[in-house]
C-alpha cells in the first residue's frame, strides 16, 4: 500500500503535465501495476498532490437533545423496542407533559413524533450497551420487594409455634390458565397445627388478600405470627408488604418453582379445596358465594361459617 502511494504521489506530477496522448500511455502503465479499475485510477492522478481528504460531515436530523428526551421516553415505557416505542410516543409524550414530567421544545418534540422505529433502536444502541448483561427492563417495585422479603425453604421451619401458616391462592379456572377474573381461594395452613383457613374470593386481588388476613386473625384461636407464600404478585406487593410490617407479622416466601417448599398448604390445596370444588370454572360474585357455602358445608360444624360483603367468604377446615 505504501508503495502504490508513493507511485500514485510520483506520477500526479507527471500526469497532470503531459499531453493527451501521454496521459493515457501513463494511465496504462499505472492500471497494469495497480490494479486500480481505470476511473478509480483516473480520480486518483487528477487529485492534487498534497491536498488532504476531507471526511464528509453526515447532516444529522436528531442532535443529541432528541437521543436524551428518547432515552428518557425509553425509560419510562419500561425499555420496550423501537417498533413498540415508536407507537407509544405520543400518548407517552402527551401524558408526561400533562403530569409535569416532561417539557419538550417544540422542535424536539416535532422531531420525537417523526422518528423511525430503526432510527430509535440506533439511537438507543449505547445506552442499551451500558445494560451490561444485566435484564433490558426496569425491575419495578414488586421485585424490590421480593427481594426484601426473606425466602423460607421446606427445611427451615423446624418446629415453629403455632400461628406461622403457609399461603397459596387456587384459581378456579376450569383448567388451563386463561386471562379473566376468576374466583379464587386462599388457603392458609398452620404448619404446626395443620389447622387450614379457606377464603373465597371474587378475584384474586391484593386488598382482598389484605381483608382476608383481617378475618382469619380474628377469628383463630392463637396470634397469627407470620405467613409464608410464593412468589405470586398478589403477595408480592406493597400492601400486603406494610400489612405484614404494621401488624407485625413475619413475611417470608418460598423459592421460585420449588413446590416442595410450601409442601403443607399445598397438600391442602388438594385434599380440601380440590376435593371438595373440583376443578371447573367459576367467575362472579354468585359463584364466589356458592364456593363458599361449598367449603361451610363440608366443614365440621362445631367451627360454623362466617360470610361478608366485602367478597369473602371464610370457612375452617
């Protein structure tokens, strides 16, 4: 390469004097030692020695301004792609801007509305490198919280007093999980005593959970001292996080896909609510009460059955 650069600087001079019939006997003599396709090498000699390229400055549509407002944007859609990014925008801009998270010039907001859903992901390219590895989304809230919530495995309860009970919602679905609101039951098993509550409930909701444990906890007869669950958002929340916290129950959970570790109330699940409602679908307020007068009734009597509004229905077992 030095040396073809050094021929091309020695014959510039030359082709740039001679005649018209020398500059096509040098342009020849120039291809058969290059190689070069033969305009490449006519460009090459009518150059002027010394003059220095000059790189061509790319005339850029989005400056640095619209990369920062995207990332911001990026952000707050939770880290999705450009494709589904690019169709977000302007609800997205529209109510950031209405609850005082975002102030865009107009200009940059013009351009953020324009923007291809490639040109978004090239955009995006370094500051997803800077993910290291690490998972693209943002974790959210429930996952601090499970991580801030101990995990309890089948081997740590050792010989606990009575009032820690295993948690575990059955959905009564009718088979394989399907999206719809459902009712549900919680089951809670007393690992000392095996003594189990089962609520019904309209839908699998946290507030619901939050009202069950109010019904249990009166009506048991020894201190509710903790609960142990899954994973399950219904658990894994706010709310019941500071219900746990303000009544002074201790909060644990089981590891990820390891039933065994809530081998009680599991085993419940199956020997009393399955038993006893089977496995069909159920869904509104008149199924939940029927669940509910299904567990009372299959109950001994001497515990009896306690019913509410609120949409729970509670029975011992």
């Amino acid at each position: 390469m030095t040396t073809r650069k050094e021929l091309v600087a020695a014959l510039q001079l030359r082709y740039g004097s001679a005649t018209f019939g020398d500059r096509i006997r040098i342009l020849d003599e120039f291809v058969a030692l290059t190689g070069y396709h033969r305009k490449h090498a006519i460009r090459l000699l009518r150059e002027k020695p010394g003059a220095a390229k000059g790189t061509r400055e790319r005339n850029r549509l989005y400056d640095e301004a619209v990369r920062q407002a995207l990332t911001v944007l990026w952000e707050a859609a939770d880290r999705v792609c450009g494709k589904r990014l690019k169709a977000l925008i302007p609800k997205l801009v529209d109510a950031m801007e209405r609850h005082g998270h975002l102030d865009l010039d107009p200009v940059i907001r013009a351009k953020l509305l324009e923007v291809s859903a490639a040109t978004i992901d090239r955009m995006l390219a370094n500051a997803r490198l800077h993910i290291d590895g690490q998972r693209k989304r943002r974790k959210g809230v429930g996952s601090a919280i499970r991580r801030s919530i101990p995990v309890r495995t089948f081997a740590d309860w050792r010989d606990p007093p009575p009032g820690f009970f295993e948690i575990d919602m059955v959905e009564h679905c009718g088979g394989p999980k399907t999206d719809g609101d459902f009712v549900h039951t919680l089951t809670l098993t007393d690992i000392a005593s095996g003594w189990t509550e089962c609520v019904a409930m309209r839908v699998r909701n946290q507030m619901l959970v939050i009202e069950a444990f109010d019904k249990v906890a009166a009506d048991l007869p020894f201190a509710m001292l903790g609960v142990d669950s899954d994973n399950d958002t219904a658990f894994m929340n706010q709310s019941v996080f500071d219900y746990c916290k303000g009544h002074g129950l201790e909060q644990t959970r089981s590891r990820a896909y390891k039933k065994n570790d809530q081998a009680w109330v599991e085993q419940k699940n199956g020997s009393v609510v399955r038993r006893l409602v089977g496995y069909g679908r159920l869904s509104g307020a008149d199924a939940r009460n029927a669940l509910a007068l299904r567990i009372s009734a299959n109950v001994t009597a001497d515990f009896g059955n306690v019913t509410d509004s609120a949409g729970l229905g509670v029975a011992r077992c």
